[in-house]
C-alpha cells in the first residue's frame, strides 16, 4: 500500500512541475512571438508577392530538441499499452515547431532580412515509446531569407 502512494505522490508531483515548466515556455514564446510580429515575413508557400529588387539571399535554419516530463511518458506508456492516438505529446511537438521557428526568425531579424519564404519543417522523434529512455523531438525549420535592397 505504501509503494502505491509513493508512486501517486511521484505522479502528482511530475504533473504539477511538468505543467509548471511547460507553461513558463508557453509565456516566454508569447512573448518573444509578439516581439517578433511581422517582423520578418513567414511564408509557407510559394505565394508571396516580391520585390524584384532583392539585394541579398540566404538559407536560413534552426533545430530544436524537446523532451516530454514523466507524467506525460507515463500516459504515453498507458496510451501505448492499450492503443490509440498519443495525444499527451501534441504540446511537446507545437512547442518544438513554435521555439524553431522563432530561433530562425530571431536569427533573420538578426540579419535584417525582410522576409523568410518557403519555409519547411521537418520533426523527427527520438526514442520513441518503448525504448529505455523518455521520449524527445528534434524539430528543425529551414527557408530563404531575403533583403529588400533601397
């Protein structure tokens, strides 16, 4: 009976801490979101109206690694015992894709660039359930960034 509690209190205690940290993620990518509207462009397609007089091009990208916490592995595990969509790691996988476009829109505003076209996301996950180790995914943007010239 007292492993049983123990392993409860374990539970709660990784819910509380896993919500905690993920939703102090949650309001600094807001911010720096915000920070960052508009400013450059994103554009996923291939719709974008251009100016012809682009002074300068370049590949732009970033990677992201993000973990899940022990309760959500443990959910995942009782997902995967019994079957279905693991949705406990939806949140892990919109905060990847979220903090790797940021980090490549902060490096373009960095650079000044104006616009960031064509922009791909690729997400691969690492350790997947059933292994030893917890869960994690690399995400990673890539695009074209482009200066207007004067």
């Amino acid at each position: 009976m007292l492993d049983l509690i123990v392993i409860i209190a374990g539970l709660v205690i990784c819910y509380i801490t896993g919500n905690i940290i993920e939703k102090n993620h949650y309001k600094k990518i807001k911010e720096r979101e915000i920070k960052l509207y508009k400013s450059p462009y994103v554009t996923f397609g291939k719709s974008f109206a251009y100016s012809p007089k682009i002074k300068e091009s370049y590949l732009v990208s970033s990677s992201v690694v993000i973990g899940c916490d022990y309760f959500k592995a443990f959910l995942a595990g009782l997902k995967n015992l019994f079957g279905g969509n693991v949705s406990a790691y939806e949140s892990v996988l919109d905060r990847g894709r979220r903090e790797a476009l940021l980090r490549m829109r902060e490096y373009a505003a960095e650079k000044h660039a104006n616009a960031i076209i064509n922009v791909k996301i690729d997400t691969v996950m690492l350790d997947p359930i059933g292994t030893k180790s917890f869960p994690k995914v690399c995400v990673t943007t890539y695009g074209t960034a482009i200066k207007y010239g004067r």
